[in-house]
C-alpha cells in the first residue's frame, strides 16, 4: 500500500476520479477530445500540470477503464472531482465500451498496440445549465447531474461516496464518509 499498514489491515480505499478524464505524456487516451470540448474542458478545469505547467490531455469519462482500475485496487468508494466543470453542457457523454476491428469489447485491450484500432463506444446523457459549484448537498444539484453521477456508479461498479463541486474543500458533497464505518 505504500502506507506502512498492509492490505489486509484497511478497510476502506477511497478512488479518486474527475467527472471527465485527463492524461499527462503520451499513450492511449480512447475518449481525448481534439476539439472545442476539449478545449473547454482544459480551460474551464484549469487542466495545466502544477510542476510543469504542460497543458493535461481531456476527454469525456471513461467509465471502462476506471472500472478495471476499481476491481484491479480493491477501491470501496469514490470521490468524483470537478462536477462543476460540467455546468452548462447541453450534453454529457460517458465511454461505456470499447469498438474494435474484432467486435465490442467492455474491458480495457492489453497493451498499448492494441489501443490503436479501438473507438470508445458512448453513452450520451442530458446535461444540466444550473450551477453546480459550491453546492454542498446532494438534494440542491440539478436533476440530470444526480442523473450522470448515478450513470456513473452503474457503470464503474462502485459507489461514489464524494463529490467536489469547485476547488475549496467547503465545496464537497459527502455522501458517505471514507472514516465512518
């Protein structure tokens, strides 16, 4: 674990994710967005590398992968970051499998090569065109963003137990705490 206490004495891993995906370097990135989303996304999530100031790679969530990486760490619970960077999306899309040359696949391809010849397979939901940031409930956010966050913990599997709503730690939802047993 990296934390001095064994695996087998937690019991509770907290996954953390933001509401869409983001890469640093090069390697497989199915969902980047090459265009205005894209750059939407970098803009308004102020997606630029604390240390080297590299500009992060965006796309919309890809629920195939976080979900492998759920099951492959044991994650109890997750904490979805950056809602409110969503605000104001007519829609929403979510990566819920992957099209390769040799038919759909809904778990991540091994290896890099094999990345090259997939198309992630979308799940488009209604966005929402009230704020979300700063909101510290979950019966104060928009219909459809309680709509996508519960798309979410269908497709990866795994209760999202906290949800930030702008950069201040007063701006989050706690839904269950990672401490409560």
């Amino acid at each position: 674990t990296g934390s001095g206490f064994g695996p087998l004495y937690l019991d509770y891993v907290l996954g953390i994710t933001k509401a869409y995906t983001t890469r640093v370097g090069a390697g497989p990135f199915p969902t980047e967005l090459f265009d205005e989303m894209g750059e939407h996304l970098a803009v308004k999530g102020n997606e630029v590398g604390t240390t080297t100031g590299r500009s992060r790679r965006c796309g919309w969530f890809d629920a195939v992968a976080l979900r492998h990486a759920i099951q492959i760490n044991s994650v109890s619970g997750i904490c979805l970051t950056k809602l409110d960077v969503l605000d104001g999306l007519e829609t929403v899309k979510v990566c819920i499998g992957y099209k390769t040359p040799n038919g759909e696949i809904t778990r991540p391809p091994i290896g890099c090569d094999s990345y090259k010849n997939i198309e992630p397979i979308y799940a488009e939901l209604p966005g929402w065109s009230e704020s979300t940031f700063g909101l510290t409930t979950l019966a104060q956010l928009p219909e459809n963003a309680r709509a996508y966050i519960q798309f979410l913990e269908k497709q990866i599997e795994a209760p999202i137990d906290i949800i930030s709503t702008g950069p201040d730690r007063v701006e989050t939802i706690i839904l269950r705490h990672p401490f409560d047993s």
